[in-house]
C-alpha cells in the first residue's frame, strides 16, 4: 500500500494544490522526486481536511465546500486541527509497520517532520481577518502558510536523517539518493537558520526541546508560530541563492 492509496479517499483542492506546489519549486533541486511526491501529498491532504485549509477554500472559493461546517468555537477548532495531524501521524505509522513487515525498502516520511508540522498546524485556528482581506493578500497568506508546512516536513527530514543517518538504508533508491543530496540539504538548513533572529532561533530550539509538542514549551503554541513561518520562508530564499539552483 503506497500514501497514495491510503490517503486516496481525501480529496483535493486546486488552490491548496497549486500553493504547495510554488512552495516545493525551490526544493525541487535538493530533493529525490519520491520525497517531493509525499511531501506534496501529505502537505495538501493534510492542510484541505484542517481548519485552516478549509478557511482558505471557503474564503477563495465559496461554495466548493459549502457542505463542511465550519465550527464557530475556536476550541472546537483547536481539537478538530489537533486531530488532523494525530490522524497524519498514525497513518504514516501503520504505512511504516507494514513495510517493515513485507521487508519493503521505500521510502517512507520518519516521524520527526509530521511532528513538526503538527507543532505548526495543530493549535492554529483561522484568521477571522480573511473574510476582510482582498484576494490577493489571501492568496499571499495561504502561500506562507504552505511555504512554512513544507519547510517543516523539509527540515524534520534532514533533522531525522543527520540523527539516524542508517535510516537511508532502508529507502532504496531514494535513499541513496537522499545520501547524495544530504550535504546540500544540510547547508540550505543551516543558512536559512543563520537567516533567522535570534528569537525565531530561540523559539524553535524551545518546541524541539520539548519533543516538538509546543504545549509543553513556555508560552503555548502561539510564540513559537512566526518561527515556523520564518523558517519556511528563510529556508526558501536559501534555496533560490544557491548556485544548484
């Protein structure tokens, strides 16, 4: 079973689609095509069946989802976000098990990324300024939103490869592959956080520190928040200046 067929009852959404699909243009010359492939995936599954994600659509396309209802009670909100990153992480659990078990080397998304991207996403409720934005700022905001999404699946895989470097063994082609890439996934990393201030630095240190659950970091979920979007965007700009690209 590929995250294909397990994701395939989640529909898809044209502009969820085509922002993630600007955001994963500048990686597009450091990562193998299969890790691009279930990034875009999970990136745009993850984000059309979230609060945030359904936001957006409803705000950019009213009527294509006329038929979700958007909770009002932000701690609603909260725990149906909460929810959609927990469903994430299981299903890439069971996927994982099963390829052990069938001796299957492929590449599969580590846990490290989904937890990252779970500290993003998971207490983070809509706007109620995009009902007032113009479009165009909309579509702006939902292109930083995605840009920060996949520079967190991005950096929780070069986080999870620096740390369990035998892990690529178990990948295949994509493994060696990401073998190859890693000294540039490695520097784009690193300079995108040399981009960073030193309290997004901080900020981001603080989830890591508490296993990237920012419930247990100082503060909540909400200080840590700039920093990912901070990072999504520095590690973007790092990779547009390098030379590969």
């Amino acid at each position: 079973m590929s995250l294909d067929d397990l994701l395939d009852d989640v529909p898809e959404d044209p502009l969820i689609t085509g922002a993630v699909h600007r955001a994963l243009v500048a990686y597009s010359t450091v990562l193998p095509a299969d890790v691009l492939g279930d990034i875009e995936v999970l990136a745009t599954r993850t984000l059309f069946v979230h609060p945030l994600g359904i936001s957006f659509i409803a705000r950019l396309a009213p009527g294509v989802r006329a038929e979700v209802d958007m909770d009002d009670d932000r701690a609603e909100q909260e725990r149906q976000g909460f929810a959609v990153g927990e469903i994430m992480i299981a299903m890439m659990r069971v996927l994982r098990r099963r390829a052990r078990e069938r001796g299957e080397r492929r590449f599969l998304l580590p846990e490290r990324p989904l937890l990252m991207v779970q500290a993003f996403l998971g207490y983070f409720n809509p706007d109620p300024a995009l009902w007032t934005m113009r479009d165009d700022a909309v579509r702006g905001s939902l292109d930083r939103l995605c840009e920060a999404v996949v520079g967190l699946f991005f950096t929780g895989l070069v986080v999870d490869v620096l740390e369990s470097p035998w892990s690529v063994d178990d990948w295949g082609e994509t493994g060696r592959a990401l073998s190859e890439a890693l000294p540039s996934m490695t520097a784009a990393l690193r300079g995108a956080r040399a981009r960073l201030s030193r309290r997004e630095r901080h900020a981001l240190e603080a989830c890591e520190a508490c296993g990237w659950d920012p419930r247990r970091a100082g503060g909540g979920p909400a200080p840590a928040r700039p920093a990912f979007f901070a990072l999504g965007a520095a590690l973007a700009a790092e990779l547009r200046a390098s030379p590969t690209s």
